[in-house]
C-alpha cells in the first residue's frame, strides 16, 4: 500500500480497509521528503508496530527506499504475514460480531474474511449487498444493525463506519 506520507491520517483509512482483508501488506510512506518539508516527522518503527506490518520510507522520484520496499514486499509475500485489524468503539464492534456471527451460523461462502465482509455489509456496499440478496433473512438481519446504528449515532450506518474508521486513522497517525 503506497501512499502519500505528507497526508499520513487521510491515507491510513484506505490502509485499515485493507487490512481488514486480511492479506501480506506492508505500507510504502512515500513522499517523504515532502512530509519533512511540511515538518511532519513519522515515526516509522512506532507506525509499524502499530500497524503489525513493515513500514517503509520512501522518495519514489529519487528512488530512495525502493530497494528496501521490493525486498520486504518479497519477504512478507513469502511469510504471509497479516497486519493487526483495528477495532472500532465497542458498540460498533459488537454490532459487527453479531453480523459476523450471522453470516458464519447461515454458513455464507465466500473468499473474503468475514469481518470484511460484515462490515462492507453494515455500510450498505451495493456490489456486497448485491451478493447475499438471495438470502432473505441475512439481508433483514443485516438491515436490523444498520437501523441500530443509525439510531445509536444519528446518521445512517456507513458514515458511522466511515467516521469511525476516519477517527482511528486520525488517532493512528497522532500516535
């Protein structure tokens, strides 16, 4: 996951979406000389451990950290190593367990880890609702936890996930 590192908070909510699939990652902070110049100082190692993947520092136009990026890319592809999945607030997470929970006990097949596709689900994802429409009583479960969180937080089910997954990056990126 390449991303832009002078607008660190703004990249990580792709980078939590993406360790929600559950696949080798390792994140490319590039641009990094632009973050220095804008005073912005990332603490690679604190970032990485966090995150459960390598982070590595890079100047792609003056091909800094290119090297560095390739090796690691080879070695976590190899080991199949997977990063940390943020949690949300509690009550988000108890709503996605039970949805989690739902799609295991109706035995729903697919590729994709569940929590991922719970929470695709939950943010009422066209192409995912798309998927299970033939499972009438998964869709009214489903639909079920999305009026709770509307109720819970007062706006509909995938701004709560988009915001939530926005103050985890914002919080990721102070740390």
């Amino acid at each position: 996951n390449v991303v832009d590192a002078s607008l660190l908070s703004r990249s990580l909510e792709l980078t939590l979406q993406l360790l929600e699939l559950e696949l080798p990652m390792i994140l490319c902070l590039n641009m990094m000389d632009e973050a220095q110049r804008k005073g912005i100082k990332i603490d690679t190692k604190k970032l990485s451990d966090l995150l459960g993947i390598p982070v590595i520092p890079a100047i792609a136009t003056a091909g800094k950290g290119l090297r560095e990026l390739f090796t690691e890319a080879i070695k976590v592809a190899e080991e199949k190593r997977i990063g940390k999945t943020q949690k949300f607030s509690k009550d988000i997470e108890e709503i996605i367990d039970e949805t989690v929970s739902i799609l295991r006990s109706q035995s729903v097949r697919t590729k994709l880890p569940l929590r991922f596709l719970a929470i695709k689900l939950l943010e009422n994802d066209p192409f995912f609702i798309n998927e299970i429409k033939g499972a009438k009583s998964i869709v009214e479960s489903i639909q079920s936890r999305q009026e709770r969180l509307e109720k819970i937080h007062g706006v509909p089910s995938d701004e709560v996930i988009s915001s939530e997954r926005h103050a985890l990056a914002m919080n990721l990126s102070e740390k």
